[in-house]
C-alpha cells in the first residue's frame, strides 16, 4: 500500500524489534517492586478491555497522570508499560493506565468512547488536577480528549490541566492507505472525524506535542501539524525515535515530565 513504509517504525530502527519484550520485562519487574502501590484491573466499563491499572506514590497522590499506550490501535496493552510511571509517581503523582478494545474488534472511533468514558472512573480514583498523555495511537487518543467534539463533564473538563500528545497520529487521513487499515477499518468519513487536527481545540485545554528529532519524517508532520492546527507548542527532541523517546516518563527530572507534570 502506499504508505506501509512512510508509517513503519521498527524496520527503520537498529534492534527495533527488541524493544516490545524489554518493555515487557521492564512493566512486569516494575509492577512487582510496587507490590500493593499498584492496583490492577480496575473496572471501568463493561467491555473485555474496559479496564485501568493505578499506581500509587508512596504518599498521598499530589494529582492523577494518564497514560495511554500505543500500537497502532492493534497491539499492545497498558501492562507493556507499566513502567513508564515511574517518573510521576516519584514526584508524588498516581498514573493510570487504560486498556481499550483494539481493532478489528473495536473501530478507532469506539476506542475513542471508551476512553472518554475512563476517564471520570480514573480521576474520580485521585484527587487534584490530571492530565493526559500517550503514545503514538495513544497519543492520538490523548489528543482526542482535547478536540472539541469529544463530550466530557464539565466537571472532568475542568481538572485536566494539560494534555501531551507524544508523536501522535494526528490526521488520520493517510492511513486508508497502509495495509493495516484491513484491521482498522478507516473510511474517509471517519477519518476525518478522529483526525484531533481537523478539530478544534476544546476551549481551556492546555496542549504540548512532544516528538522525537529522529522519527520518520510522517511523525514529525503529523506533530507538527497538530501543533498548527491547535496553535500549541511542539517540542521535537534531539536523538529520539519513535520507540525511546517515552523513555523520559522513567524519569523524574526529564524535560518530558516537565513539560507534562509543569
């Protein structure tokens, strides 16, 4: 298909395809040193995948981070990355993280609704303001959070203090054209309708896009072109790909989590 390659990741990256087992050896290790800090399979919606995990700082949580994992919308699941809360929790933050039904099962617009429908089961879990991140399609699905046409409660609405995209999939447009839109299932209309850059920005919804200075030149457009859209700031990071540039959420001083945490 005409853009397989322009969307590929691990083929253009040395040892690409190590990095799924590390991070799972990583989020399984991580999970067990937390012991009873970190809570899983909490219920928050009826599907199969309708579920969050949540880690807790050793004090009481100063606010609620969300993390949204990656994959394309076809694989992966949030105990992949379990371990990318240690950055937040470090600096007294509780994260969850929200499993959501992949494609096939699950159109890109479904996924859309059911995390728009975790997110006032997380934030009703930790007091204080939350905010959002993810990575690449958990990245748009953060973004999605701040379009304007996505329904939330004023109430949720108004905790969440910024939302930071990271490398995200902002139009969608493109993707018709790859082979995995067999699983997605993308037309033009609902491309148009989960693309965050074709929307505008819900009022009052603070945003930073945050990309790797070395992703594939499709990633950098589509940060970029978000940030236009939104009139948002896009940090694009030196020596980042596509695969390690969430590593700054391990961290409690990286500029990442500054600029997500404040």
């Amino acid at each position: 298909m005409r853009y397989d390659d322009t969307y590929a990741n691990a083929k253009f990256i040395p040892g690409g395809t190590d990095y799924p087992p590390r991070w799972a050896e990583r989020a399984v290790a991580f999970r067990a040193a937390l012991g009873a800090r970190a809570r899983l399979g909490l219920c928050y919606g009826p599907a199969e995948a309708g579920w969050f995990d949540l880690f807790l700082p050793e004090a009481e949580p100063l606010a609620l981070m969300v993390f949204v994992h990656g994959g394309y919308w076809l694989a992966f699941g949030p105990r992949d990355f379990s371990h990318l809360a240690a950055g937040a929790l470090a600096r007294g933050w509780a994260v969850a993280m929200p499993a959501y039904t992949l494609a096939p099962r699950a159109r890109i617009s479904e996924m859309t609704a059911e995390i728009a429908a975790a997110l006032p089961v997380m934030a009703g879990a930790v007091a204080g303001p939350v905010v959002l991140t993810g990575h690449s399609a958990g990245g748009h699905l953060a973004a999605r959070m701040a379009s304007a046409d996505v329904a939330l409660s004023a109430p949720v609405a108004e905790r969440i203090a910024r939302i930071v995209p990271i490398s995200p999939l902002a139009d969608l447009r493109p993707l018709i054209e790859t082979g995995m839109n067999a699983d997605l299932r993308l037309d033009a209309a609902e491309a148009r309708a989960e693309s965050p850059a074709l929307h505008p920005r819900r009022s009052g919804t603070s945003v930073h896009v945050w990309v790797g200075g070395d992703e594939r030149p499709a990633f950098l457009d589509q940060a970029r072109r978000l940030g236009n859209a939104w009139a948002c700031p896009v940090t694009i990071e030196p020596k980042r790909h596509h695969f390690d540039v969430i590593e700054g959420l391990e961290t409690p001083g990286n500029p990442l989590m500054a600029a997500l945490l404040g």
